[in-house]
C-alpha cells in the first residue's frame, strides 16, 4: 500500500494496462478520485488536474519507467465534477 492519496489506483491502473493514459485513468476512477480528492487542499478544476496529472507522471516514471509520457492538456468537462 502506498503513501499518497490514490497510489494503490494510479499502480493498478498503471501495472494492468498496456498504453495507460491520464484520461483513462480518470475515466475509470471517476468516481474514486472524487472521493480520494476530498483529502488535497485543490478547489478548482485546473487544481485537480494538476493534482492527478502530476500523481500520474511520478507513478508512471515509478511502475512503467519505459513509457513514454505525452504531453497533457486540461479537459475541463474531466474535472468539473470535483467543483465544490
């Protein structure tokens, strides 16, 4: 079990998928990250974002170090269910 708030996910997602990417991993934890997202100090769209964007590179350069990472851009429409 890791230390940071959706480490377990983020190794899962990561380990089990051939071509793992930012939106599918928000795609499939929807739900998980809005909960697992209560515990950061983010209050805004752009702020989950560069949250999850940033728990995704480390993970990927941790568990999959041989992907290459792409550059991500915020979809705006991912994120805005995380608004309080």
């Amino acid at each position: 079990m890791g230390t940071r708030v959706g480490y377990d996910e983020l190794r899962n997602y990561i380990e089990n998928n051939k071509n793992p990417s930012m939106i599918g991993f928000v795609t499939k934890n929807a739900d998980q990250l809005a909960y697992l997202s209560t515990s950061t100090s983010n209050t805004t769209p752009q702020g989950y974002f560069n949250h999850w964007k940033n728990q995704f590179v480390m993970a990927v350069c941790e568990f999959r170090p041989d992907l290459n990472i792409r550059c991500l851009s915020l979809d705006i429409g991912r994120y805005i269910f995380f608004k309080s």
